[in-house]
C-alpha cells in the first residue's frame, strides 16, 4: 500500500474514534459506570487487533471495516477517560468547587494522553524495525496497562452497582 492510500486509510481509525467516543459516552451514561464501559472495551480491543493483524491483508474492504472497529475500541476508552473522568472530578468532595485544581487534574490527564499519542508512533516505529508483529504486539501490551490501571476503579464501580442492586432489592 503506498504512502497515500495508507494516510488515507489511517482515517478511518479515527473516524472509529469517533464512533468510539459516542458509544462510550451513551454506555457509559446509561449505565453510569465508565470505567467499567471502557474496561470493557480495552478488553475487546486487544482481540480485534490480532483480528487486524490477520485478516487486515485479505482485502482493501476487510482492512477498512477492521481499522474503523479498531478505532472504536481503542479511542472510545480514550475519549471517555479525558472526558468523563475530568467532568467527575469537578464533582470530587477533595476539589471543593476549586476551579484552579479542576483545570490542573484536567490538564493532566489530557496532558498524559498527548504524551502517549507522541511516544506511541516513536515506539511504533523503532518496533517495526523487528516486525509489525511486535508492534501489534506492544500495542496490546498498552491496551492491557490501561486495563490494568481502570481495574480498581471497575472493582468500586460494580461493588456500588451491586450495593445498589441489594438495596433496590430491599426495597420492593
């Protein structure tokens, strides 16, 4: 694939992402629990990248399909996490209404993420010099770190889910 086409297709990911960042955020509304919507979906998106690695070279089609459902996966969580994490911790009892502190913990996060979007490809590249293999291959190892890193906040999410649950339950 040329130089072109290959930029060119690199946006479907991203038009993923948007889809990504929309399905995140109504999950993650309906069910009140976005760390739990984007652990859930940095679980799916480790597979489908082995998906793309496989099956990406079938077609021009298949390729586009996997890059857009890739990208839906890997930047909803993205989205969501500095989005929705910053707009929850505005309502954190340790901020107190401190707008100055809100805009540092925002900053960042947004500021994290902007680090991994620059290091990435720089990582990406020195890898591929070994294969694309190991790239897909570090790219999973990113996802199951981010995953890692949700985990305790998925652990209290489903544990007030379920508090919530046995009290209803009382309730009726």
């Amino acid at each position: 694939m040329g130089a072109t086409l290959s930029a060119d297709m690199s946006t479907l990911f991203d038009v993923g992402g948007i889809v990504g960042a929309i399905i995140a955020g109504v999950f993650s509304d309906k069910s009140e629990m976005p760390a739990t919507t984007c652990a859930v979906m940095l679980i799916l998106a480790a597979p489908m990248m082995v998906v793309y690695e496989e099956l990406s070279s079938v077609s021009l089609g298949v390729n586009m399909i996997l890059l857009v459902v890739v990208g839906i996966l890997v930047n909803g969580p993205y989205s969501l996490i500095t989005t929705a994490v910053s707009a929850e911790l505005g309502t954190h009892h340790s901020l107190e209404g401190n707008a100055k502190a809100l805009a540092t913990v925002t900053a960042i996060i947004d500021g994290t993420g902007s680090i991994g979007a620059a290091v990435g490809p720089l990582l990406a590249g020195f890898v591929s010099s070994y294969g694309w293999k190991y790239v897909f291959l570090m790219l999973m190892f990113a996802d199951l770190c981010a995953f890692i890193l949700l985990l305790r906040l998925v652990i209290h999410e489903i544990a007030k889910f379920r508090s919530l649950r046995r009290a209803a339950g009382r309730v009726e």
